[in-house]
C-alpha cells in the first residue's frame, strides 16, 4: 500500500469539488476584477479557503496557502493563477459580470482566462490539504495584476513564498502543457516632426515618419536557423497623433508589443529596434522573460503518460516571474481570452480538477 492510498480517507469527495468549484467561479465572474482592483475577489478566495479551515496569507490582492502538514524537509509544488481580468470589450452582448449556464457553457468575463484554471487548482489544492505523509508540500497563490504585468502581483510576493521546487501556472491551454513560454515586452514610440499649416508646404509630418518606423516594425524578421519558429514577433497595437484636420502633426505616439524568445535577449531585440528606426522609444517596466522546462522534468514526464501534448506557448504569463521549472496548463481554450462573451464549458472545470489530481498523484508515486 502507498503513501496515497492509505491517506485516501482524507481526501473530500471530488463531486463536491466540482459543484464548489462551479458555484466559486460564478461568485468571482460577479465582482469585477480589473488588474488592480481585485480585493473583492481576493476576499472571496480567502473566504472560500477559511470554510475548509485553511488559513491563508495575503498581501496587496495575492491570496496564498500551503498544505495542513506542511514539511520543511520536502521540496514544495506552486499551484498558482491569477483572479485579476481586462476589462469587457465593446461587443458584448452579455452582461459580462452575470454568471449564467446555457448550453452547457458558464459565461462571464474572467470564466476562460482564467477563472476556470484558478478555481480548478484551488479545489486541487483542497484534496490534498489534509493528506499527511505527501512526498511534496502543496503551496496555492491566487496572484493579482497579470493581465498588466503589474509589481503587485505574483512577483511581490516571491521573495515570501517557501522555496519552490516546481510550478505549474494554471491558465487556459485545453488541459496541454505548455512546456516554453515567450517573453513579453511593451515600447512606447515617439516620432518627432515639426507642426506647420496643412495648405502650406510648411512642417514636417510625424506620422509619416511613424509610418515608415511601422513599416519596419511590420515587416522586420529578426535572423534564425532556416525552419524554426520566428524568435521576436513585434505588433503595433496602438498609435495616436494630430489635433485638428489642418494641422500638420509634430509628434506621433505608437505602441509596440513585443513577443521573443530565448534566441534574442531584450537588450539585443531593443539594439536592433535602435539601428533601424527614427522614433525615440521609452521601454515599460516589468519585462516578462522567456520560460521553458526540460522535457525530462518529472512533471512533464507525468503529463506525456496521460496523454497530455506539449507545446510552445504564444502569449505570456506569470511564467515570466519565475525563476523554477514551470508548466503553464488549465482547463478553457487560449483563443477565447479576452473576447466578447467569453465562456467555459462546465465539463473542462471538471476534466481540470481530475486532470491536476491525477498529474499530481503520477509525481507523487515517482517520488515515493
């Protein structure tokens, strides 16, 4: 008989789980979370965990927890997502804060990305609690401000946490594990020109320098091996400019959104950036560095014999806070963050539970 099997008896039943975990999204979908101003759902987690008489900590909106019988000897597993949203976009036809059930799909901003994934780690969280004698201590953090990348999310409470050995980040990938993750970096961009009268040969317009500037931006592919994937992706997301039809404009701001990978450091993409345009760029703090975990790693060993598939991930996370090996992987679909009426389907709640459950056991017994 394992460690597992003879501490069975202290494990909740799971369909309760599942009904708490539903019943949990619902209450968070209600209070808006905007990165930032999470503390009403903060409260609402804290709550949630003091009704199964789990003590927590917090600081700023980050709630986090450990295991009943926590164990200084033993390496320790972070379970971490975030409760933090964007706010809804202009082409909802739902009210995006009322939680309702049709077809099998619990609507809601926040509902994919990533309410699913956090309530599902918490009530993972929640049949492990009470085990004794677990070969790792469990460590839950409910983490702010990742929609922004913001200082007072995951990564001002880092230096706070227990040593961690491993991570698994709980945002939406259909239950696959992202095993490498790319960087992420915003650039504010100013071009500079000289304002003059529109009927006149007079000026010098800054949005056609900024056109050229984003030309490039467009179009540049930064160099590797034949085949790979492109390292750096750059998108203009925004850009704003003049003040009435006949003024020539003096200035143009665009915004850059910058997705790379270990191949190209920040410093070397931003140099290149500087040889190639006119516009003089500012560099927004909190940049997100490129994540990866070795295939060899114990929790993705674990994953690849439950049929899970691996990947590399897109889009950012909290990943690019954290300095241990580190999985990204939750129940909900990544394409449907962030847009209009955005849902999850009850039954990926439930598969995310047992998925997390049976991922954690399959590194449990290799380690017992």
């Amino acid at each position: 008989m394992n460690i597992l099997d003879k501490t069975i008896a202290s494990h909740p039943d799971l369909n309760i789980l599942y009904n708490e975990s539903i019943n949990l999204l619902a209450t968070l979908i209600s209070i808006p979370s905007f990165s930032g101003a999470e503390d009403k759902t903060a409260d609402e987690i804290e709550s949630h965990l003091a009704k199964h008489q789990i003590n927590t900590k917090r600081k700023q909106n980050n709630v986090w927890c450990y295991n009943k019988y926590f164990d200084q000897q033993k390496p320790t597993i972070l379970l971490n997502s975030h409760h933090d949203t964007v706010k809804p976009n202009e082409q909802y036809t739902r009210n995006p804060f009322a939680a309702v059930v049709y077809d099998d799909k619990l609507y809601g901003l926040g509902s994919n990305d990533a309410g699913a994934s956090l309530v599902s780690l918490i009530s993972t969280f929640i049949y492990f609690y009470a085990v004794e004698d677990l070969p790792f201590n469990i460590c839950l953090a409910a983490t702010a401000e990742e929609e922004t990348s913001g200082g007072n999310g995951i990564k001002c409470i880092l230096e706070e946490l227990k040593p961690i050995c491993f991570a698994i980040v709980g945002e939406p990938t259909n239950m696959q594990m992202a095993i490498a993750e790319k960087g992420s970096m915003v650039i504010d961009c100013t071009a500079k020109g000289r304002s003059g009268h529109a009927a006149r040969e007079e000026g010098d317009n800054a949005i056609y320098k900024a056109i050229r500037d984003i030309a490039w931006f467009s179009s540049y592919h930064f160099p590797i091996e034949d085949g790979a994937p492109q390292p750096v992706k750059m998108t203009v997301t925004q850009i704003d400019a003049g003040m009435q039809h006949n003024i020539v404009p003096g200035c143009c701001h665009f915004t850059v959104d910058i997705r790379f990978d270990h191949n190209y450091t920040s410093r070397e993409i931003l140099n290149t950036i500087i040889n190639h345009t006119v516009s003089s760029f500012n560099v927004r703090p909190n940049i997100l560095h490129p994540s990866n975990i070795d295939l060899s790693h114990p929790i993705v060993v674990a994953g690849l014999g439950l049929g899970r598939k691996t990947y590399l991930s897109p889009t950012s996370s909290d990943q690019g806070w954290l300095d241990m090996p580190s999985v990204k992987m939750g129940p909900g679909e990544s394409a449907r963050s962030h847009t209009a009426d955005e849902f999850v389907y009850i039954e990926e709640i439930e598969e995310g539970i047992t998925m997390y459950i049976r991922l954690l056991e399959s590194v449990f017994k290799h380690r017992a």
